[in-house]
C-alpha cells in the first residue's frame, strides 16, 4: 500500500506474515535490505530511551547483516520495557541528496510492526545543533514522514518492510536523521519494535549490493542445578564456544555455591528470589563488563576474555546479588514507592562481593590515593568498604533491613538512624575519620 504524506514524499509498506517470512527479508516491491547504502558506514547512536541489553546494539542497524528468523534479538535493536520507545540519531558523516530510507523489522508478534517519525536535518542551520538537541521540537529538523506499519486488523507479526521516497527525486539534502520510535501497543511496554536494518540511500550513488542473512549459530547452554534443585540455572555461551570450558569450571561452583548464600544474606518477609537464573554471554555491551535485570544476567564477551584470571567470576557474584535485589519490580504503578539510591544498589552487591566472597583480594580497600574519594555515597566499592564499617560497628542487620526497605520501594534516609542511632552522614564522617587515622594522614 502506498500513503501519501506530503505532496513530495511516499511511504510503501509490505508485510510478510509471520507463517510466509522467511530470511532475507523478500517483498515484492520494498526493496531487500543493503550493504552498501549511504548509512553503512554512518555514525548511530540512541539518544533518548535506551537500548535494550539483550538486542545487538546499534551496530545492528547498519552492518549489511539480517536475523535468520524471526526471534533472533541478538540481531536487532529494540528499546527496554522502561522506555517510551525512542530516538535513533544518523550521521551520515555530510549533507548528501537522500534518494529513499528503508526500513526493516521481523517478529512474530507485537514487535513486528514499525511506529515511528523521521526528521532530517543538513547540520548547517544557523543557531540550531541537531546532534546537541536530538529533540523533534529543535527548529534544526525537519520532519519528512510519518510511519505507522499496523495493519487495521488481524495479525501483526511477521516481516515489516518500509520505503520512503519523494515522488520527483531526493528526499531532501540531510547529514543527519532523526528516527523518533514509539511502542507498537499501549497495552505492554515490552512491545518494542524488534529494528533489523535501517537503509540510506544516496540519489547520485550506483545500485546497491544486498545484506547477507546471518545465521544463528549451534546453541551452547550448560544447564545446573543449586540450594538442592531449588535454582536451576542456564550458561549460554553460544557466542563464545572459547569461554564454555571456562564458564564450566569456574562460574558453576561459584554460582552454585553463593546464589543460594546470597538468597540467605538478603531476606525479606514473603520475598522470594528468582528460582531460574540465565546468564549469557553476550556481543555489543560496549564498556559494560556485566548487567543483570530480572531473572538474566549478562556478560560481555571481550571484557570476560580479558579478565578471566582477574575479576571475572567476581563480577557474576556481583550480579547475582542484583538478581536477588530485585529493587524495580515494587515500583512499577504503585504509589507512594520510591527507588533507592543508586549508591546503595550497586554498593550492596560489592559489599558481598569484596567482604564476603573475596575479602582476601582486598579489592575495596580504603588508601592513601583513594582517600579523598572516600564518601559513604561513592558508589561501588567505596560504598562497600562503608557498609563493611557499619557492620562492624552495628551489625549485619543494618544491611539486611536497608535491602528489605528498598526491595519493598519503602527506602527511607531516616532508616540509619533507627537502625544505628546515627544519621548516614554522620556514620559517613565517623567512617572517614577512622580510616583517616588508620592512614596516619
């Protein structure tokens, strides 16, 4: 079907449904995806929502490579749940004569269909900054269509393939664009469009060499047991076949042994922790050596290969207490509820990392170098080493109730102070203090 937008531009749209899709992305007038288009080698970034951590990344949009079947999230990028869609920022590097925009997504469900505006902008408009202000509103872009692949009725899954092109010539003369997604339902946030390719194509450019499928690759999944057949846990390391022997020999007796100790240091009344825990090894995590949301944990392929011998395995202990947390799910549409501070999520998790688990490493030692950084909210091992103190001092309560307090979205700073008979600050000063002196500064 063909839907006019402006008097200049068209949107084409083609639909395979999810039972006739396969790879490749095979319509019979929107052209398949590219390899050697003008956003090959363009910058992508997001720049409003975030992109989910189990997706491809970014870098998924523009290499000239598809997913094989219709749930393969590794070769797609797609927003968390916890965003409202979002905004995928091109540079093609300088303004050329846009001749059309393709756009590809394949899923078997509600992240099939694509939602989304398009703007463009040359980067040369006087007093505007499009890269510095990615919103719409920014007098820089200009809007140049309206996408909306939702068929009226019936089934939506499948392969969802989207041209825009002007009726006489280019599109317009941009460097930049701007793709502002948004869900495909109101009902689930998790119905993010699953994006598989986005396709430039320059008007004075010769013809276009296609995208190749990429298959999946054989899956490696170690499954095991903990806590005596309670957990059941999953290793993935189908992406990297060179860490499974690693990941057997290492990672099992660790995670066997201190989930279930983790479970227990953190109790709660009428809680009860993940009881099957996946952890992946995953390509496009960027600097991120490791992330955990729900019942998955995630682990970035080339940080683990450099750290193998290092903080590797200490950095799943870490996770594993993020699992156990689970700070988020409380909050979600239930009034009243507050997050806790972020010094405190990720302090917790390296307090037994680093005084439980590994204390002998010493890994969160207060220093000379370290001391001026020394502030009970320094985040990560600083606000573990504060945690150790208080414990000391108070008792390892203080930790349990804190957890429980922010598992239930009920953190409260008064809480300290009930629980020591002093505020955080002034523990905090008391803390410094002792490790001033033990310094001899």
């Amino acid at each position: 079907m063909v839907l006019p937008v402006q008097a200049a531009v068209q949107i084409q749209v083609e639909r395979l449904p999810a039972l006739d899709a396969s790879a490749g992305f095979r319509f019979t007038q929107v052209p398949r995806p590219a390899r050697n288009d003008a956003a090959a080698g363009a910058t992508f970034r997001v720049v409003s929502g975030r992109a989910d951590p189990n997706g491809g990344g970014v870098s998924v949009l523009n290499d000239g490579r598809l997913p094989a079947n219709e749930d393969q999230p590794a070769r797609n990028l797609f927003f968390t749940p916890q965003s409202a869609g979002g905004r995928i920022l091109v540079d093609l590097g300088r303004p050329i004569g846009i001749g059309a925009i393709h756009t590809y997504s394949w899923h078997g469900s509600n992240r099939a269909p694509q939602v989304y505006q398009v703007y463009g902008a040359s980067g040369a408009e006087a007093g505007s900054d499009p890269v510095a202000d990615s919103s719409p509103t920014n007098s820089a872009w200009t809007r140049i269509a309206s996408v909306d692949t939702r068929p009226a009725q019936g089934d939506v899954g499948g392969q969802h393939g989207v041209q825009i092109r002007g009726d006489e010539g280019a599109l317009g003369s941009y460097r930049y664009l701007l793709f502002d997604c948004q869900r495909t339902t109101r009902e689930d946030p998790f119905d993010q469009t699953f994006f598989s390719e986005i396709d430039v194509l320059d008007a004075s450019a010769p013809p276009i060499a296609e995208a190749e499928e990429v298959a999946e690759p054989k899956p490696i999944r170690h499954a095991f047991e903990a806590g005596d057949g309670r957990y059941r846990f999953t290793i993935d390391s189908t992406l990297a076949p060179d860490l499974t022997g690693w990941a057997e020999t290492n990672l099992v007796p660790v995670v066997s042994e201190w989930y279930p100790r983790i479970v227990g240091l953190l109790p709660s009344d009428g809680f009860v922790a993940p009881e099957r825990v996946l952890i992946e090894f995953k390509e496009d995590m960027g600097d991120v050596p490791a992330s955990a949301g729900g019942g998955r944990i995630n682990c970035n392929i080339a940080w683990f290969r450099s750290n193998l011998r290092g903080e590797a395995v200490g950095s799943v202990v870490h996770e594993m207490v993020h699992v156990v947390q689970q700070y988020g799910r409380p909050l979600r549409g239930v009034p009243g509820r507050v997050r806790p501070p972020g010094w405190l999520v990720e302090g917790i998790p390296d307090y037994i990392r680093w005084f439980l688990y590994e204390p002998a490493t010493r890994g969160a030692e207060i220093t000379a170098r370290s001391f001026e950084r020394a502030r009970y909210d320094g985040n990560y091992r600083i606000t573990a080493n504060f945690l150790s103190w208080v414990v000391e001092k108070h008792g390892r309560e203080v930790v349990v109730k804190l957890n429980a307090a922010a598992r239930e979205g009920a953190y409260r700073e008064e809480l300290w102070r009930e629980l020591t008979g002093k505020t955080v600050q002034e523990l905090g000063e008391a803390w410094r203090e002792a490790n001033r002196v033990r310094l001899g500064l």
